[in-house]
C-alpha cells in the first residue's frame, strides 16, 4: 500500500512541474531574451475574429508536445495583428497605421514579418525564424497539432 501512495506523490510531483501552457512573449520580451540565449522562434499572428485562429488555441497550442517544444526549444511570440500597440523592437517603432481607415486593420508589424507577393494578408499566420531572425518557413493556414509538431521540428 505504501509503494502505491509513494508512486502516486512521485505522478503526482512529477505532473505538477510539467508546463501546461505556452509561455507567449511579447516582441519587448523577445529582444531581451534573444539578448540572453539565442533560440529559434515562433510568431503567431492571430484575429480575435479569426476562426481558425481559435481553432488552433484550443487544440494545437493546447496539445501537451506542442507545449514541450515549444518551452524547451524556441521563443513563441503571439500578436494580435490589429493591435493599436506601438511595438518597439530592435530601436525601431512600428504601429498601426490602418486603424482610422480599414475595417480590420492590420498592424506594421504583422505586414512586415506576415505578407506576402501579390496575396492579401491573411490569418493564422505562423512564421519560423532562427536564432538569428532569418526567416525559416511560414505558414498562413490552421495547423493540426501533428502539423504545428511537423513545422517546428523543420527549424531543428
């Protein structure tokens, strides 16, 4: 009975410990951590009117490996991009300049790191970088869980 209680407390320890969500960082955050220990990253660039942008909080950034990856391996950065911010990142500033003028205005930010030739700016949008912020992959579509594993182990 004894051996069964111990084994319980050691699942027990050993589940309290283990990261159940995404550390999310902001870009702020991000150069002062890629100041400390260059790693890859990940940006997510989500809506809060964006289905599939949910769809993927609920259940890739939820699934338990993506999570472990994620903390072990890269930097994850998430933005909404038609935020109002004036985000500040590696001295330069960027805003958002639509925001009197577009229905969905689409942050500096977002556009630069997220467009692309003759297509409109479309969300999710995932973009891999090294720890040297050159841009590894991007991807502008829901991801499985399976498939946020498949993208992020490109950059490995």
């Amino acid at each position: 009975m004894k051996l069964l209680l111990y084994i319980f407390l050691l699942i027990s320890c050993v589940n309290a410990f283990a990261q159940t969500e995404i550390d999310w960082l902001n870009f702020e955050q991000l150069e002062v951590k890629l100041k400390e220990e260059p790693k890859p990253i990940l940006i997510y660039f989500y809506a809060d009117w964006c289905a599939y942008c949910k769809k993927m909080d609920r259940h890739a950034f939820k699934d338990q490996k993506v999570i472990e990856l994620l903390a072990k391996d890269f930097y994850a950065v998430k933005m909404n991009a038609e935020t109002k911010d004036t985000i500040v990142f590696e001295g330069a500033i960027f805003i958002n300049d639509e925001v009197e003028t577009h229905r969905n205005p689409t942050h500096q930010l977002a556009k630069l790191l997220a467009s692309r030739k003759n297509e409109t700016f479309s969300l999710p949008a995932l973009i891999l970088l090294n720890k040297n912020f050159k841009v590894i992959d991007r991807k502008f579509s829901y991801l499985t869980s399976n498939k946020m594993l498949e993208f992020l182990e490109y950059s490995r």
